[in-house]
C-alpha cells in the first residue's frame, strides 16, 4: 500500500504546479517518492518470482522522474502530476515490452505492454502476430487476462484506419494489425492506492499479462 500522504502529495501539486511551491513541499515530495519506489520494489521481488526476466532491477530503473520536459508542448506546468514506474528487462528506457503502474488521483491505472513502438518495433510485432494468430488471440483470450482487462486496447489512438502495408484487408490478424500499441490497462480507484491489498493486485495484474509481454518479446529478440 501507499502512505495517503502521497496521495495527498500528488493532489496538491496538482492544485500549485509551479516551482516555488514545490520547492517548499520538497521534504514531503522526497518522501512520497520514496514511499511510491518501495512499494514498486515490494512488486518488482514478488513479480520476479513469476517473471525471471525482472528479478534483478530496482525501482530506480523503472521509475519516471516528475518534472516533465516541457520544450515542445504548449503546457508549460513543470511537474507531472503522477509517480509512474514502467517495469521491464531493460528498465524504462528499453525498447522491450514490461509492465506499468501509474498513480494518479483520479486517474490511476496498472498493466502494460508495447507502447507506440518505432518502425522496426512495431512490424516485428506484426509479423509474429501473423504468423502465430492462434497463439495470440489465446492469450488475450484466458480468462485471467479477460478478469483484469476485458481485452487488448482497441482505442482509436492505439490503432490505423486500413491494414497497414504489407498486409491484405482481409487478412484474419487485420483487427490486430492496425494496432500501433499493444497495451492493456485496468483502471484503479484512489481507494485502492492506498488498500493493504494494492501490491498483491498489482502482481495480480502482471500476471495476467505476462503472457502478452513475453510474446512480444519474443517476436522483438527474433
């Protein structure tokens, strides 16, 4: 579970996202932060059990720093107003599929994938799901995966209109083709952030979808 203070934390800065402010908040910003990497190494050591591939990181590599990179975007706010940690093999900066956790009042979610992943990435992914379709639609089609996320994200952001070049409109994998991510999410309640029971959902829902990341990894290491 996480402390309310950092839940707290994240609300108030949503309300005074400016410098000064969080200059004088800095103490209470350093302990939130420490609060959110212990609870995200608490997932990455039980998780690691399952998913050999993880065991060995540490909450640093997967955690985002929160001021935001604002040289190109119209919203000048400095700080993000979340604490998030993609875990995977090669920490967050890796081009490899792995798992999220994004704490957000009133916007939080954890699970994960392959998101908006370059050309070369990208038709890799592709490719494995047309060859191995059968597989695929079998993982996002167990009943564990379906329990915590419904299906792979269809979102209109995530997907092309057409099949993508290469590939015929008739194509049985078509649906999955025109995807641009692989990714699938489930919503959290701020309630749930700070429930003793917040860990053991969170590896509950990595679970679910480490048959989706490894298959993507799979088709990335060929």
């Amino acid at each position: 579970m996480l402390q309310p203070s950092t839940v707290r934390f994240l609300k108030d800065l949503k309300k005074n996202n400016n410098k000064p402010w969080f200059d004088k908040n800095r103490k209470i910003y350093e302990e939130a932060k420490l609060d959110f990497a212990g609870f995200i190494q608490q997932v990455i050591v039980l998780h690691g059990k399952k998913d050999a591939t993880i065991k060995n990181l540490t909450a640093k590599d997967c955690m985002f720093r929160i001021n935001r990179d604002v040289r190109f975007s119209k919203d000048k706010s400095p700080y993000k107003t979340n604490f998030g940690a993609f875990v995977n093999p090669g920490g967050k900066k890796s081009v490899l599929a792995g798992y999220y956790f994004h704490c957000e009042p009133g916007q939080g979610f954890v699970g994960g994938g392959l998101y908006i992943p370059m050309p070369p990435e990208l038709n890799k992914v592709r490719q494995e799901i047309d060859y191995n379709l059968a597989a695929f639609k079998k993982i996002i089609g167990t009943k564990k995966f379906k329990a915590v996320y419904g299906d792979i994200s269809r979102d209109a952001e995530y997907s092309l209109s057409r099949v993508p070049k290469g590939y015929e409109p008739d194509n049985p994998a078509a649906e999955y083709l025109k995807l641009k991510s692989f990714v699938a999410m489930t919503n959290l309640k701020d309630a749930d952030f700070t429930s003793k029971d917040l860990v053991k959902k969170t590896v509950a829902a990595f679970e679910a979808l480490q048959p989706l990341i490894e298959f993507i990894n799979h088709s990335l290491s060929e």
